[in-house]
C-alpha cells in the first residue's frame, strides 16, 4: 500500500478512528495487526521476512540482556547481523552483484552459469532491518534494555507510518512511545493532518509532475541535447528530493496524529554548503545510523 493510493486514503481514517477508541492497553495490538495488513497489502508471502527478523532479534535481544559479558552476548550480536544482512543480500543485492560479475567474467572469456533470483523486492527492507539491527546493537552495546513484550518489540520493527521509507528509529526513542497514553488532541491531530498534507503536495504535485519532463527525456536520451538536458537533470534532483521528503512528511504526519514523534529526516539538504553538511541534511536517519553503528 502507497500513501498516495486510494486503498491509503480508506486504510488511514479507519485505523486512526479505531486508534482513539480502543483501550490503551491494546492500541499496540490495533497497531501491529494494521502494520502487518499494510505491508501485506503489497505481496503477503513477504511477511515472513519480517516475523523472521522479529523472532531472531527477539530471541537474541533477550539471551543478550541475560549475560553480563559483551563476549558472551557477542555470538548473538552474529547471529542477528547474520540473518538479516543476509535476507537483506539475497533480496535487494544478490542480483546486482551476480550480473556485476557476469559481466566481468564474460568479457573476459569465462563463463559465470550462476542464475538470477527472479524475486520481487520486498518493500522496506532496508528500512525494517537497519532499525531491528539498531535495537541489536545497541542491547549488545548494553545501551538499551530488552523489551520483554514481543507484540510491542514487533510493532516496533513493523510500526506501519515509516515501515516503507523511514525514518529508521531508534529503539529508545519509538519503543517507550508505545506505553504512552495518548488521549485525542484536535492540535496535534490538526499539526499531523497539516504535514501530511504538505507530504502529500511534495510527492503528488511537484515530484510527480517534474518526473513527466524528466522521464520524457531520461527515457530517450538520444532524442535530446544541450539545454533539455540540462534542465531534466537540474528538475530530477527536486523530483527525487520532493519524492522522499513528502513520504517522509506523510509518515511523520501519521504517526504525529497518533501521538507517535518519529525524527526529522530532511533539514532543506540543497542549502548545505559542503559535502559533508550536506549528509547531515539528507535523510539523516540512515546517515546518522551508519555514523552510530559502523563507523563508531
């Protein structure tokens, strides 16, 4: 399910509405059964993934927070890194690296018989895996508590509003938002409605519009020279600047309805005046998770 797609457009007034009315004890359960329909909106058989990632880093969050020694908590750190770097390889980079090399190989004169995967990458798996692979690290590094609660620990991996496209959150910062009482309040709702209503103007009526000329040209580049060119590719770095950032306005939007705060993404990254100002602008939730979890 898209944000810009008229399923959305029924799927959101619903789950809002029954949100404000169901008990707040079991909004978590209202919210991961609408996470899991939205995902499986796309393809159902992909929900797998998710409850493998779920069930694994689950498991492993839990063996970790009962050893004291980072040496023993290590081999299930390995075990978390292992299965979802993996699932993430085989779905999203398996095919890119196999013809990457098939292409090497050939024209060197040897053959390389190694398949394709014929596989619909599943939506948000880069999402999904780098903010279960956070709350991993970060019970390993002793940081964050386990949460014992494996419906809340799910909703946390699979919380619908950025399962697609972010932001990635911290466990320590969305996980304790799930116990918070929320009552209905017409300002924040009114603030939330507002912000998706700029994401919406953002994807549907700017990107959308400047992929027209974009793809025009892109598509037929033999066909265009000189200025034309010039222009498609000074309006794609608005098209795909207005596409990401208005998805992320919708989801911060969403989740704000709900009383959920998710981090900003997007802090006007054109402005910047040097590289690396730049990554501190654009989608700093993956930027500053490769900043936490690799380079440190």
């Amino acid at each position: 399910m898209l944000f810009n797609s008229l399923s959305f457009l029924i799927f959101f007034p619903v789950v809002i509405t029954l949100y404000f009315l169901t008990p707040q004890k079991w909004r978590w359960l209202l919210l991961l059964a609408a996470s899991y329909f939205f995902y499986m909106s796309w393809r159902p058989a992909y929900i797998f993934l998710i409850l493998i990632s779920t069930g694994i880093d689950y498991f492993a969050g839990r063996r970790m927070g009962q050893l004291s020694e980072k040496r023993d908590r290590r081999k299930y750190l390995i075990l978390s890194l292992v299965v979802n770097l993996g699932l993430l390889a085989v779905f999203k980079y398996f095919n890119f690296f196999n013809d990457s090399i098939q292409t090497v190989l050939n024209s060197a004169g040897i053959g390389w018989y190694i398949p394709r995967f014929e596989l619909l990458l599943p939506v948000g798996i880069s999402f999904y895996t780098f903010q279960t692979l956070s709350y991993s690290i970060d019970v390993y590094r002793g940081t964050t508590k386990p949460e014992k609660h494996l419906g809340i620990f799910a909703l946390y991996v699979a919380f619908w509003p950025q399962l697609v496209a972010g932001p990635i959150e911290r466990s320590s910062q969305l996980l304790p938002q799930f116990r918070r009482h929320v009552d209905f309040d017409y300002d924040r709702v009114r603030g939330g409605l507002m912000r998706m209503l700029w994401g919406f103007f953002m994807k549907l009526v700017i990107a959308d519009r400047l992929a027209v000329y974009v793809n025009a040209v892109y598509n037929h580049p033999h066909e265009y020279s000189g200025l034309p060119i010039v222009v498609a590719t000074f309006f794609f770095a608005f098209q795909i600047y207005c596409d990401f950032a208005g998805y992320t306005n919708i989801a911060i939007g969403s989740a704000k309805v709900m009383g959920f705060d998710l981090m900003e993404n997007f802090k006007r990254p054109y402005f910047s005046q040097s590289i690396p100002e730049f990554w501190h602008r654009w989608h700093i939730s993956l930027s500053s998770w490769f900043r936490d979890y690799v380079n440190i």
